[in-house]
C-alpha cells in the first residue's frame, strides 16, 4: 500500500471525528480503521482501499455500482453482508460514503450475546434464548 492513501485515509479520519461524536481511530484485521461508539464503521485494506459498513441498501446498492467495488471479504473467504470493498481508484468517493456509514444512530457499544449476563446480574430473569443456528433437514 502506497503512502498516499495512508496518508488520504488518515486525514479522512481526522476530518469525520471532529464532525461525528464517538468516532476515531482504531484498527480492525491488523488494519487502520475508523470507529464509532466502538463498533467499526470502516477500514483501510491492504491493497489501499477501504472497507465500509453501509447498513441502509440504497447506500450498498450506490456503492456496488462502483468500478471496482465488492462486498468486502476479509480473506476469510466469507463476505460480509453489509461492508463494500471500495477500490483506491474511487477514492474520490471514499468521504461520502464513510459519512453515510456514521450517520446510522449507534447506541451505545454492547455486545448481544453479554445482555442474559447483564439481566442476571441485575437480578432480573433472562429471557433471551441463544439461536440454535440453521435448521437442517433430518435423515430420510
């Protein structure tokens, strides 16, 4: 990754925590990423692009129809659903679209799977029961 979009991403990321609360810098798969209330909004990838989270489908949609752009794959060889790989040739749209990542209101940072922890803890009755996962056809 050149110097160059380094230095592109850092300023980004200077610029969108002054004008969004809660929002800064952190790091997501050993990359530069930019955070929100905790959660990661988006990332600098390896090959100079970025990585965003675009919860609403419009704003997915717009992205997808980018030269270049995916739906991001962490080299897990699994996408994730929501994040769009952003190649560094449309850098010029890279502020734009992290603005539209950090305008979804967040709550607070907390993890779904800790809220039975936290109901007990408060001496309340957990009522939250895990997901079994997938259903799979049985035998015959």
């Amino acid at each position: 990754m050149a110097g160059d979009e380094r230095a592109r991403w850092d300023g980004l990321v200077e610029t969108l925590s002054t004008r969004y609360d809660g929002t800064g810098p952190g790091m997501m798969f050993g990359r530069p990423c930019l955070k929100r209330n905790g959660k990661m909004a988006a990332c600098l990838w390896t090959d100079g692009g970025i990585a965003v989270k675009l919860v609403d489908e419009t704003d997915r949609t717009e992205a997808l129809g980018l030269d270049g752009a995916g739906l991001f794959d962490p080299g897990m060889g699994r996408v994730m659903r929501k994040w769009v790989h952003i190649p560094v040739t449309s850098a010029a749209r890279w502020e734009a679209l992290l603005a539209r990542s950090l305008e979804i209101p967040l709550g607070p940072h907390r993890s779904r799977a800790c809220e039975p922890l936290r109901a007990r803890r408060a001496g309340a009755t957990c009522t939250v029961t895990r997901n079994p996962g997938p259903i799979r056809a049985g035998p015959g």
